[in-house]
C-alpha cells in the first residue's frame, strides 16, 4: 500500500485526511486500507473474494460498465483479466471522510494486441462508499476514455486526436 494511504497530512493541507468531527477518519480506517490493498493486489484468484470486499448490492459504475450487485461486479474485473495482459492498479492518493473515500490512481497493463510490449498507464479517481461492516457499496470510476485509452489505438487513436485538434481551434 502506498506511503499516502497510512500517512495522515503528509505533504497535505490540514484537514485533507481528517474525518469530521471526533469520528476516525476513513482514510485512516482499516477497513479502507484492507480495500486499497485488495486492488493494488489484485489477481485473477482474488476474484472469488470479491463478497468479502464488495457488499451483496453493491453498485459499481465505470466509462464502460454500470452494475449492480458482487457477482456483476466480479464478471467485471474477470473480463478485465480476460482481455488486458498484467492489468494492475497502484493507488497514489486517499482521502476519507465518514463513510466516503476517494482514491486516485494509475491503472497499469498492456494490450493483447496492440502493442503488447509497450506498457499502457490510465490515471483515474474513484468514488467509494463503504457500509457498516466495511464493505464496499458504491464504487464509480471517473478516468476520461477518450484520452486515457481511445487515443492509445492505433486507428481510432489518429481519429480521436485529430477531432482533439479541431475541437480546439
């Protein structure tokens, strides 16, 4: 887990880590840092523990997906490892307060095809709420597809950056 997730205030305005109030902050919780450590750890037999981190109608929300409930959500992260070569994730911040949190980071793989040599980065942030046993029931990925991804491929790459181009002139 990175220096960020267990380091209240490091380098941080105050207050940035801190929860309201007398409450623990949730970035200090150990509930969030076992959820962090779960998707910076991520493989494919980490799949059949998904119940232990996502709550049974837990909603999960991505430029790609939108689905409800932890068997959805696993068939999400299955195709991910289905279609992406090493796909792992490596969280840069963590900021929580009551039963929020948003965490940002990088999402690191190669493709199948294109390039599979060539290692592929998308920055990204997620929206989380956790319940009361710590699990995770609102999970909504914010990461811009067109830059982050389209623009990495080959054809639609050279279209999506030349429509880039126009639509700053």
């Amino acid at each position: 887990m990175p220096a960020a997730a267990g380091a209240p205030n490091r380098g941080q305005p105050p207050g940035a880590w801190a929860g309201s109030g007398q409450r623990e902050s949730l970035a200090e919780s150990p509930a969030l840092a076992r959820v962090v450590a779960f998707f910076e750890g991520l493989q494919p037999a980490d799949l059949d523990r998904m119940a232990t981190i996502y709550a049974p109608g837990a909603c999960f929300k991505d430029p790609f997906n939108e689905v409800v409930g932890v068997e959805a959500v696993r068939g999400v992260f299955a195709h991910m490892f289905q279609s992406l070569h090493n796909p792992r994730f490596v969280v840069t911040r963590v900021l929580g307060q009551g039963s929020h949190a948003f965490l940002t980071w990088e999402f690191r793989f190669r493709f199948q095809r294109h390039s599979p040599q060539q290692e592929q980065c998308i920055l990204g942030a997620t929206h989380l709420v956790l319940d009361e046993q710590g699990r995770i029931a609102v999970h909504r990925d914010y990461w811009d597809a067109a830059e982050e991804l389209y623009e990495k491929l080959p054809v639609l790459g050279a279209l999506m950056r030349w429509l880039k181009r126009r639509a700053s002139q």
